[in-house]
C-alpha cells in the first residue's frame, strides 16, 4: 500500500476520535471508510452482522 493511501485511511479513521460523541465505528462505516481510501476486495470486507469495531 502506497504511503499517501495509507495515510488517506488514517486521516479518515482516527480523525473524529477525540470528538466528545464518537462511537466505534460500525462494520459498515468501517467499510466505508476503507472503501473512501480506495481499499476495496475480500480483504478489506467485513462482517456485517456483528456490532461495532
């Protein structure tokens, strides 16, 4: 995975962890996460029936 991308799914993963209302994300957040960094196949999906991350 290239720096910058690696990066990119940092910045959008941990950059609301210090609000006073954020929640683990849910499967399908993290998803969408992933998916917004452009990480996308088998890999990178996640069990949707479970509760959060």
């Amino acid at each position: 995975m290239p720096i910058t991308q690696l990066a990119d799914l940092a910045r959008r993963w941990y950059s609301h962890h210090a609000d006073s209302d954020w929640e683990k994300w849910t499967p399908v957040q993290a998803m969408e996460i992933f998916r917004s960094a452009g990480l996308v196949g088998d890999f990178w999906k996640l069990d949707t029936s479970v509760g959060r991350y």
